[in-house]
C-alpha cells in the first residue's frame, strides 16, 4: 500500500516554495558574506552553451585551435558562461526583488573545461531610490579551485520597501 502525505491538491499552495525568499529592501544585511556550493563546468554543457548563444570563438569550440595555437594551450569555458553559473549559483525566487543591472563586469583570469567554481557574494550597499523600491547591491566574486579569482561583477536590483516612507525617510 502506497501512501500519498500531500493528498489534496488545493491545500499545496499553502506549502511554502523551495528556494523562496522573502526579504525586503529593509533586511538587506549590508556587509553580509555568503559563498555557493561549488560546480564543475564539463566539455557538455560548455559546448551546449555555446551553441545556445552561438558563441563558436576558436578558443571556446576548437580544441585543435586551443591546443596548438591559442596562448593557454587549452579550451576556455566562455565567459559569459562563468558570468551565468556565478550568478546562478546564488539564484533564489524572492518576488520582492528585481534586477537593474550589473556594473563592473570584469573576467580576472581564464577559466577551462573542467573547472570547478564557486561564488562570494558581498552585499555593499542600499539606498532609496524609487517611491516604492529601493536598490540593493552586491558584488559577486567568482572563483575557480581553492581560490583563484575568474570574475567580479556588482549586480544591482530594486527591492520593495517594507516601509516607503521610513525607507525614503533615510532609515
């Protein structure tokens, strides 16, 4: 005999969401560090990228070309790809936040099939910004082994305030 513990399809709104988050521009911990769990970037899934974006730069599609003329005698993993896990890594569904945009994009080091990444995000700074969201923004640095930066961005979002008139007050 099979048991089913979530019988009713009406009641499965009220379980929460996996992976939902819930703060507001006020509980923004402003210097809070967190790091990701660690991911191992394959031949597969970069050349599924690259072929999705149709990046086919020799140094990213042609391991010949890598190999015996490129100056890191190897693949590189795009960086676009890196830019997309590193961020990835920290995903969350928080319905109260937006993303405006990413300043200081910058690829420090290479990054090869093979790999394996993780992410620090930072977060540095709120302000008030729009009468019912503030912005919020965090750096993400991205590294590859035990620690080797590949890649730092700050990525900007408005979040909704819990309390407009407080928040633009200067709380």
């Amino acid at each position: 005999m099979s048991r089913n513990p979530n019988p009713d399809p009406a009641a499965h709104a009220a379980i929460p969401v996996w992976n939902m988050e819930t703060w507001l521009w006020e509980d923004v911990p402003i210097g809070e560090r967190k790091r990701s769990i660690r991911r191992t970037i394959s031949e597969g899934e970069a050349m599924m990228f690259n072929g999705m974006v149709l990046d086919m730069h020799p140094y990213v599609g042609d391991a010949i070309f890598a190999e015996k003329e490129g100056v890191f005698g190897r693949r590189l993993v795009s960086g676009a790809q890196v830019f997309s896990y590193g961020l990835g890594l920290f995903a969350h569904n928080n319905t109260n936040s937006f993303s405006y945009g990413y300043d200081r994009l910058r690829f420090v080091k290479p990054v090869f099939i093979g790999d394996t990444i993780y992410g620090i995000r930072t977060w540095l700074r709120k302000e008030a910004k729009y009468p019912e969201m503030g912005l919020a923004v965090c750096s993400y640095e991205v590294f590859k082994g035990e620690g080797e930066l590949v890649l730092y961005c700050e990525h900007l979002q408005t979040v909704t305030y819990r309390d407009a008139a407080a928040a633009r007050a200067g709380l």
